[in-house]
C-alpha cells in the first residue's frame, strides 16, 4: 500500500522553506512512518513530500515513477531485509541513484558496516531518533547528493562539449575535400581539449585500445598511455583480481548511446595507493576503421569518501559514547524541554526515553530547586555565564527524589541563537543520602548532648525525668506516651516521677505506688540480657489494677528501660508504641543511652539529697552547741562577775579586819594570835592574787583583740621595769640579744605573756644560786618571729612540760615556790589568742628555754 499523507501536515505559510524534496518511506509501522513524517516537517531547509511503502516489493515497484530524492528504509521489512533491497533496487535502478538512509531497529557494528558498503548514506537507531538526529541525517545527505549532480552536470556539459567536437569533426569528415585536414585539426583540438581537462579522461576504442590518457589521469593514477596501451592492461593494473568485472563492465559501455554514470570504483595507482574514482562514462561516436570510440573521465572522490567514512564513524562514535555514559546526557531546549536524552539518564530519572521527550526539566524538578535552576538558566541564557553546575533533586517517576549533579553549557547557532543546552547529570543520590544521614546523626548527637547535659545540670529527680519525657518524642516520633518511674526496695515503694503523652498524670505531685505492682516488670530486666524488655500491659493484670487510668488509655506495648547505676536498678523509663517494630536499633541504642544518663542524673540528685539533708543535720548540731557555749559564757561572765564583785568585798574585808585586829589589838594577841592574824593576811593575799589571776584568764578568753606591730625590746624592758623588786633581792644574770624582732600582736598581751614567763625564770631557780636569763629571737618560715627566753633554773621534767600550761597545774608547793598555777596557763591563751604557738625545751636541774611563736611584721 502507498499513501502521501503530506498534506495532512502543514507548516504556516511564513514558515515554509523554498526548496522541496521527495522522500520514499519504507516502513512497516503505520506509526513510524508518522513519526518520521512529523519530525521531518520541522525542517527548516526543505519542504518534504513524502511516498509511504509498506513492503519492500511496493517501494521497489512504485520506485521508477516517484524518482525521490531520499529512501528512508527500515530494515526489518515484511518481504525482503534492508540489504536485500538496496542489492535489487541497485540492479534494477542502476547503481545508487539517490541516498538511502537505513533505520533499524537495534544498532550493530556488523550490520552498519555491511550498508555502508553497499552505499547505504547512513543508518540510524530506530530507538535513538530525535527529530534533530533524523533532519541532520536527511539534510546531511540531501546536500551530498546536491553536490554530486552539480559535479555531473559540470561532467555531462564537458561530455557535451566533446560530442560537440566529435560532430563537427564527422561533418567534416563528410565534405569535400579539405576533410582530412579539417579532421586532423578537430582530432588535434579534441586532443588537446581531453589533454588539458582538469579531471582525469581516458578515451578508448571498443576493441580495447586506449586511444588518449590525459595529463591530470597519469598525474593521479601514475599510469601514462605507454604504461596502459589497453583497457585490459589499465584493468589488470588498477583493478587487481576484481579486472574481469570491470573490464565486462567497461565492454558493455560501447552498446550505449548515452552517457551513462557508474558510480564509484576503487582503483589502484603506479606507487600502490587505493584510490577512489567517480565514473561517467559516454559514446564518442566512430573511428574512420569503425572502432566505436568512449570517452570515460572519473572524479577523485578518495578525499571525500575518507572524509564522510570519518564522519559516519566519528558520529558512531559520538552516537555510542553519548548512550553508553556512564553518566546521564541530555540536549535540552531552551524553554526547557527534553530533545535528546541518554539511557543512563532515564534510568536515573525511571522515564522512558519518549516519556522524557514528552516533558520539561522544570516539571521534572523539585519544587525547591525549580527557583535557582532558572536563576541560572536565566543568566547562561543573558551571556552572564557559560556554564553552570549545581546540584539539585529531580522527582522520579515513581515520584521519589534524586539528588543529582547537574552541569549545563549552552550551545548557540552561528548565528549566535541559543540552539538548546548540553547537560551532564551524575547520580549523586547515594553520596548526598550518606551526606544527609550524617547530618542528621550530628544533629541527633547535639540534641542528645544537650539533653545530657540538661539531665545532669537538673538536680530534682523530677526535673530529671521531665526533661527525659519532653525530649524523647524528638528521638521517637511513634511513641505515644513516656513515663519514669523510681524504686525504693528498703521501703518497699515506687514513685512516678513523670508521664506524658496519652493517659498523661496531670497532677504536678508524684504519685507513690506499693513496688509490688511493677516487680514482674523488675523480674523480667533482671533476667533480660539487655537493658531493655518490650512488655504488654495486658500481661501486667497487678499493674493495669493498680493503674486504673492506664488500662483505660487503650494501650498496650511498651518498650522498659531499665535505669541502672553501679549495678543497682534506680527504676524504669517506659515508652509506649503501637507497634514496637518501628523502633529501629538506632533509636534503642539512643534510648538506652539517655536511660543511662537519667539513671546517673537520679542517683546524682538522692546523693546530693542525702548531702543535703547530712548539712542541715549538722547545721543544726551546730546551732545548738552554739547556743549552749554562749549560755556557758552567759554563766562565766556571770560568775567573774560575782568573782570581781562579790567575792573581793568579804575578802576586803577579812584583809581590813586582820590588818586592824594586828595594828590595833597586837597588845592583846600573843605570838600564836599575831601568827594566826599574819597568816590571815597572807591567805587573803594569796586569795586576792588568784582572784585576778583568774580574772585575767577569763578576759583573755572574752575580750576582743586588734593586733598590730609590737616592738618586744621595749615589752621585755617593762616586764624588766615591772618585776624591779625581785631582781633587787637576788640580782640576777640577764642578757638580752638586742634589737629583738618586732611582732603583729597586742601589747597588753603580751605584755603579761613577757611577765609571766620573766617571773617564772626568776622564780624556779634554786635559792643558793644566782639566777641567769638569755633573751633573743629568731626569725622563722612564714614570716613568724620565735621569742625564746632561758634560765638555768631547775628544769622541768620531761612528763610534765605539756601539763605546766593547763590551769592550776603546778609542780611546787607553794611553800617552795610560791604561785597561783595559772600564769602559764595565761601564756598559754594570750599566745593561741594572738594565733601563735608556744613550747619548752627544759631539763632537770639545768633549765628550762619557753618559746613563743608570733607573727613576724611584714617588710
Ligand atoms: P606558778 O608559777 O604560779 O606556780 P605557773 O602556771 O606559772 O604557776 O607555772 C606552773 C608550774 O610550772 C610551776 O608551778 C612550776 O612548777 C613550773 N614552772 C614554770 N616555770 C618554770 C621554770 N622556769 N622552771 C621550772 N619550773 C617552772
């Protein structure tokens, strides 16, 4: 069947390209054939008619009265294959008289080989075709064949020039006299005019002598009229094993009577090069002996043959490497539609080939990448940029995005039009995934960090919880409520700390429940290998009976967490979910983590309760013991009071009546009563002095001190002052180390600590020996100044030297040596008073050195 169904689509009359050609269609598919008619019309060099075959038969048949300028042939036909038609067609048709183009179905180095042997123009992958593909092809070729009748036009007009010569010269032949000459001299010009052609001429006689080789055939084939006599010997020169065809062939050319073209063979030259020459060959009328004459010239078409076989195979090329890519290739129009796309594209995309060409890149994009892909569309497209490379996600056909690279370079007319975009797409899906995937683990890591370290900056475990609660729904979304609980297994208790979600406990106070309840939940963490159990309400009858609000909430699962530290279980986090197979390991393993922070968080918290509470204990202590030191001085005040007050009146008075009862009534008493009213007097002195004493203890105890520097040369000059009388009695030895240090301290102080000790050194010094006393100072670490001050009195024994210092303590009787016991219990005071410390280094009979350490003034 043939149709022409050109007419049915039409281009708008201002559209319509001025030259028109004829185009045989040979294919089977109905729809193919409106594909190709389709694309074809978008032409903008020609205007096509097409003739539309069905069978190879058909197109063979209705060939001759079409005469098209262009076959496109399929290959797979009902009847005959593409190879076979084009084998007839050229038998029928002589050689090739117009381009073919193959169209198959899949592409095969073999079978493309094969065709452009026999001359086929192209071929093209059925798969493959765009309308771009196919136009470029058909105008390829259309162009080629142009070229080639211009070629023989300008061959077929030399030939005519030449039967032109040849006529004129058998005119001449045939009149009259001066024929010979006339002949001799056209032959000459005829000569001349094959001689000088500028393509290559060979004119033959039909018994096979070569009559004329001209100069431009000898410069190209290497072979002048001597190297080739014959056109058996140019035949076996140039034509090798295949001389037997082409000599039947060149036979056969002296029965025509009209130019007749070739086509191309393959000759080979004097220095052995294969070259390709364009034949056309035509009568040249008779010889005077009756020899039919040819003249046959060729073209040289080796260059242009070579030049379109490294096209063919440089577009192959390009054809192969644009489907086989490893990465998505696209030709994309300017308003954004697809026009050549490449098989790893689809797959990237999951769209047909045809389904992308149906569609735009913009409606393909993800709506928030649409926005920056235009920005540069828009700015490649003002010549802001050549190219540009972002990546950006397309939606898939099975709606899925695909993170991509895309890098977009703008192709342009010579013109200067933008003609359509080449655009590089590599899948980056995978590595964009992994990409995302860590952000979001970061994400989750500081969001875990932070409830960490809200978990242990909380110091209730109520606050511990609710932080814990709040933030689980971010780790997981599918739970539906999350609640701790802590045990106390001495007192055999459970508080809930904190609930939230459904059946949420809105009461702000925790809810204390018996341990019972929750001790198959216990059991079961116990038992379990990890720190966690999924558990079912409806398993739990003590624990859905204890918690009436639960059972009615219409939940069942939950995921226990055990709250563990150092081994002991603190209590549970219980999260509950409708199905606990969408809790994936990841979120367990994040759960379980914040359990164990929540568990040392609680733990954290009762330690710093119980610390807390061992404080305010203590706190206590100490308020009270407070209280009854300063009752007890209360009561000593008091008592010094009554000491200083009360006591010295009755003791004035004894002191005044015994005085009087001896200066007024000593005539009265005889010896024993005078001794019994001067030991009176003595007792009430000896009772007056331990009353100060005692009162200069107590004050020291009391009184507020300020301390500043004290210069103790002139403390121990007073104390020297001060015990004046004594020395008058025994004239003691004393040698003071001068100047002595200065001391922080207060001068009142340590005005009685000098004394005291002065006294003593005097006092414990055996009666028959004159007493000796070394005063000096020494400077000690940490700024502290020693004041030492040695006798060589009778020394203390070394079980006494620490109890000297306590009240009352003495070693004497006071008949030996009289005293109070308090003076160095005073020392003592005044020394810890001024924070200093204080010692003796003494021996039996040799003496005794007291020390006093006091703070040094600074510089
Ligand atoms: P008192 O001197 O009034 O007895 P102190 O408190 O001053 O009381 O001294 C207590 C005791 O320490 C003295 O009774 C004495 O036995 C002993 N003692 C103090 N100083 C010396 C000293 N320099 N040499 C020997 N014994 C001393």
């Amino acid at each position: 069947m043939t149709s022409d169904r050109s007419n049915k689509i039409r281009k708008p009359p201002h559209l319509l390209p001025t030259k028109q050609r004829t185009i045989l269609l040979v294919d089977d598919s109905e729809v193919d054939r409106v594909i190709y008619q389709r694309y074809l019309k978008k032409s903008r060099e020609y205007d096509y008619h097409f003739i539309e075959a069905e069978t190879g038969k058909a197109a063979l048949e209705i060939y001759p009265n079409v005469l098209p300028d262009l076959v496109l042939l399929d290959y797979f036909l009902p009847d005959i294959n593409g190879l076979e038609w084009i084998e007839r067609w050229q038998q029928k048709y002589n050689k090739n008289p117009c381009p073919v183009i193959i169209l198959t179905g899949q592409g095969n180095d073999n079978i493309a080989e094969q065709f452009i042997k026999l001359g086929a123009a192209d071929y093209l992958i059925k798969d493959q075709i765009t309308s771009d593909r196919l136009n470029f092809s058909v105008y390829k070729e259309l162009i080629r064949q142009e070229e080639k009748q211009k070629f023989t036009q300008t061959i077929q007009c030399q030939n005519e020039q030449l039967l032109e010569v040849n006529r004129l010269l058998k005119d001449q032949m045939n009149c009259g006299e001066n024929a010979d000459c006339l002949l001799r001299n056209n032959e000459e010009k005829l000569h001349c005019a094959v001689f000088n052609a500028p393509i290559p001429v060979l004119v033959h006689a039909e018994d096979g002598e070569i009559l004329h080789v001209n100069q431009t055939w000898t410069e190209l084939s290497g072979y002048t009229i001597e190297d080739i006599p014959t056109t058996a010997e140019w035949t076996q020169k140039a034509y090798g094993n295949k001389q037997g065809t082409v000599k039947s062939w060149i036979d056969r050319l002296y029965e025509l009577n009209q130019r007749v073209d070739e086509g191309e063979f393959k000759i080979r030259t004097a220095d052995g090069q294969v070259r390709i020459w364009n034949f056309s060959s035509a009568p040249l009328g008779k010889l005077l002996d009756g020899r039919r004459l040819v003249i046959s010239c060729a073209k040289d078409v080796t260059e242009i043959k070579q030049a379109k076989m490294a096209l063919q195979e440089s577009e192959i090329h390009f054809r192969k490497t644009f489907e086989q890519a490893a990465v998505g290739m696209a030709h994309v129009a300017p308003n954004g539609k697809w026009l050549l796309v490449n098989q790893k594209l689809c797959q990237i995309v999951g769209y047909s080939q045809e389904e992308l060409r149906e569609k735009t890149f913009q409606e393909m994009t993800h709506p928030d990448d649409v926005e920056p892909d235009l920005e540069y569309v828009r700015q490649i497209l003002a010549g802001e940029i050549t190219s540009y490379s972002m990546e950006k996600r397309y939606i898939r056909k099975d709606k899925s995005p695909v993170w991509v690279t895309l890098t977009v370079s703008l192709f342009k007319s010579k013109t200067g039009e933008p003609e359509y975009f080449i655009c590089v797409i590599e899948d980056i899906n995978e590595r964009k995934n992994i990409e995302l995937s860590q952000q979001q683990a970061l994400k989750r890591l500081a969001n875990l960090h932070q409830i960490d370290k809200a978990i242990i900056e909380a110091q209730k475990p109520q606050a511990i919880a609710k932080i814990a609660i709040n933030n689980i729904q971010y780790f997981l979304p599918a739970c539906q409520r999350a609640s701790i609980v802590t045990f106390n297994s001495e007192h055999r208790a459970a508080t809930i700390l904190g609930t939230q979600g459904r059946a949420e406990q809105k009461t702000p106070k925790k809810l204390e429940t018996t341990l019972d309840i929750w001790q198959d939940l216990i059991n079961r963490l116990q038992e379990s290998e990890q720190n966690y159990v999924v558990a079912y309400l409806s398993q739990l009858p003590k624990l859905s009976a204890a918690i009436p609000s639960l059972a009615t909430s219409g939940l069942d699962c939950f995921i226990c967490f055990s709250l563990k530290a150092q081994n002991k279980l603190l209590g549970i986090f219980k999260l509950w979910v409708e199905d606990v197979e969408v809790v994936t390991p990841e979120q367990l393993a994040i759960i379980e983590e914040i359990s164990v922070q929540v568990a040392i968080a609680i733990q954290q918290a009762n330690l710093i309760q119980a610390d807390q509470n061992y404080a305010l204990n203590l706190e206590k202590k100490v308020q009270e013991r407070t209280a009854q030191i300063e009752e007890i001085n209360k009561e000593l005040k008091a008592f010094s009071y009554s000491i200083s007050h009360d006591l010295k009146a009755p003791l004035r008075a004894i002191q005044g009546f015994a005085v009087a009862l001896q200066e007024d009534y000593a005539e009265n008493l005889d010896d024993l009563g005078q001794e019994y009213a001067s030991r009176l007097v003595a007792s009430a002195e000896q009772m007056e002095k331990l009353i100060q004493d005692l009162l200069a203890y107590s004050r020291l105890s009391r009184t507020e001190i300020h301390k500043k520097p004290v210069n103790l040369t002139s403390v121990v000059n007073k104390a020297l002052e001060d015990l004046e009388i004594a020395m008058t009695d025994v004239q003691p030895e004393i040698t003071i180390e001068k100047p002595l240090l200065n001391v922080l301290g207060n001068r009142t102080i340590l005005q009685q600590i000098v004394n005291n000790l002065l006294s003593n050194a005097l006092k414990f010094t055996s009666a028959k020996v004159k007493p000796q006393i070394h005063i000096w100072t020494e400077e000690y670490p940490e700024n502290f100044v020693r004041l030492w001050i040695e006798d060589k009195g009778i020394g203390i024994e070394a079980q006494h030297q620490e109890r000297i210092f306590e009240v009352f303590e003495r070693l004497h009787g006071n008949e030996a040596y009289p005293g109070t016991g308090i003076g160095l219990a005073i020392v003592k005071k005044g020394v810890e008073r001024l924070g200093g410390r204080l010692g003796v280094k003494s021996e039996v009979n040799r003496g005794s050195r007291f020390w006093v350490e006091l703070p040094g003034v600074e510089g």
